[in-house]
C-alpha cells in the first residue's frame, strides 16, 4: 500500500490535442482540490512541463485515438503521478481508476462520495500502480434500462449521466431503438451524445430486428409475416422473402438511421425466439439463422448509404453451415 499527499502544489500536463481528455482532467483536478481543501489545481498543456519548478506532477497522455482501446497505467510516487492510456478513452478510464483508488464513488448520476477528510491530507491507495490492458479485458457498455431505471428519467440530465458513464468507467451508452425514434427522447439523446464525447464515450443504439416490420401491418398485409404451420402469425421476426417486408424494413431502417445518427447499431432475434422464423414455401430453403441474415443485410444496405462509417453488430447462437454471406459493415458478436 501507497500513499497519496492532496496537500502538495499538484500540476496537471494534459496532451496538446485533449478533445475527449479535458472533462475527466477538470474532474481529475478537481477532486485532488476538494482532497486537498480547497486549492485549485491548474491544467496545462505538456508542453509547459519544463517550464515548472519544483511543483508535484500529474502527467497525462495515450497512445491513439482508437475507440476499441480501453486499456492504461498509473503509477504514483510522492511527487509524480503518472497515467498512459492505450486511448482518449483508455486514459479515461484510468484517470477514473485512480480517483476510485483514493475513495472516491459516484453510485448515481448527481451523487458523489468522498472519503472521509484527512488531517494532513495524506490518502491511503490499494496499489501505486495499476495496469489494465484491451487486449486481455472487455469493453464495458451500460446498457439503458436494464437495471430498471426508466430512459425519460435517465435524460433528463444529460451532462450528469455522462459524469457517471465516465467515473465509472463505461466505454459505451447503448440505448433502444425506440428511444432514438421518439421526438422527444432522440433529441435529449443528441445532447447526451455532445457530453458523452466529452469523455470519447459513444453511444450506441440497440433492439430487436423484429422492429423494422410494425406489427400494425399485420391486419392488411398478413404475407409479410412468418408462417407458423400452414398460418400466418405477427409474433415473432417476419418473411425475410417478402418483397413487400422488404421495402418496410428498408423504410423503417432509412428512418430509423436517419435518426439515430450513431456509429453503432446492436440488433438481437427476437429473446427466446431466436430460431423462431418463417416456414412459408420460400423460407424453407433458408435456416433460421440464414433468415435473420437476410432480414439484417437488408438494413445493412440502408446504412452503408446513410451512414458508410457506422456498423451494425448482430448476436447469432450459431454460424456453422451458413451459407448467406454478411455485408462488410455487419459484425457477428
């Protein structure tokens, strides 16, 4: 165990280009502030660090901007306080290491604790290095909603919500489509979007595929949905081999793009139904996960127009014996 003196005269280096870096140091400096009782401590730009005396240092940097890098280091001695992230986003993520290493929670949006107050200001760590690596860890991505928390509430604040995505340490917000496609809440979204880039978070978009085919169509145009038994049932996917699916899922995909506006898009089968799909004369030439990616190049060719840099990820329980090849931009996770 190390320690950590918030009395001493701290200096924060942040790198020359700290677009998604700034916010995380401000936070950075100013909880050493709040530790230390009161003082602020300044940011300045890596090329002062010989221009500074004798004052403890706080040196930020990384590596490259690659999103899908999350990895960093930190390591602490009595007058400098190192951290290295393998990105904008690894650096992130340890400069959030190290503010939990002093004892520091942020359990809600809006909330923070600190420890409690040190006479001489002097603050116990687990370990004066930490090192966490992409290559053998996981991206994080809170997923909205699914810790029972309702999505209007969520938005309501955005710049806090993005405070906590960030102290704890989230590399990703992923909403659902529905979300993105209420007036309402896609544009609540699209300033979440501004302050999760503070911090070179992403948000993400996600939700079933059954969505691109409204079951409201059901009622006049029954051959869009799957056959179930000689019968036609709006539960569940639809007719892949539909062209008049087809041109509905084009559509809802066009707007639901045009919308939403991100670089990521997650689509799942239907939950418990994965291989839930059609047996009408066409579709039995296909298995169900052939089906699925039928349905899903459809709205991967929709997005390479939209939007030729975003992806879409799909869950699939199997792809052995597939014989449908996937669009460039589909990624099989």
């Amino acid at each position: 165990m190390t320690t950590f003196d918030a009395s001493k005269k701290w200096v924060v280096f942040i790198p020359p280009d700290d677009m998604g870096i700034r916010k995380a140091a401000e936070d950075l400096a100013g909880i050493i502030g709040l530790l230390s009782g009161g003082e602020k401590i300044p940011l300045l730009s890596s090329a002062q660090n010989a221009a500074i005396g004798n004052e403890a240092h706080i040196v930020l940097n990384y590596e490259e901007k690659n999103r899908n890098r999350n990895g960093f280091c930190w390591r602490v001695s009595s007058d400098r306080l190192e951290i290295l992230g393998e990105s904008c986003r690894g650096l992130c993520n340890g400069i959030y290491s190290f503010i939990e290493s002093l004892g520091v929670n942020r359990p809600a949006p809006g909330l923070q604790e600190l420890p409690s107050p040190m006479k001489d200001k002097i603050y116990n760590l687990k370990s004066e290095r930490v090192h966490e690596s992409s290559h053998t860890g996981i991206m994080r991505r809170y997923i909205a909603g699914d810790d029972g928390q309702k999505i209007d509430t969520l938005l309501k604040k955005a710049d806090t919500l993005s405070e906590w995505t960030a102290s704890n340490r989230y590399d990703a917000m992923i909403f659902p489509f529905t979300s993105f496609l209420s007036k309402r809440s896609n544009a609540s979204l699209k300033q979440l979007k501004q302050y999760l880039n503070d911090y070179d978070i992403s948000l993400e978009a996600g939700g079933e595929l059954s969505l691109l085919l409204p079951r409201r169509y059901f009622l006049l145009h029954r051959d869009y949905f799957r056959m179930e038994e000689g019968k036609r049932v709006s539960v569940h996917h639809f007719c892949p081999t539909s062209p008049g699916a087809a041109e509905v899922v084009r559509r809802e995909a066009e707007k639901l793009f045009t919308l939403a506006d991100v670089e990521v898009y997650r689509f799942y089968a239907d939950k418990g139904a994965e291989n839930v799909w059609c047996s009408c004369p066409c579709c039995r030439a296909f298995t169900p996960p052939e089906q699925g990616r039928i349905a899903l190049n459809i709205a991967a060719d929709v997005l390479s127009k939209i939007n030729p840099e975003a992806f879409i990820y799909y869950s699939e329980n199997t792809i052995e014996g597939i014989k449908i090849p996937l669009r460039e931009n589909v990624k099989i996770v």
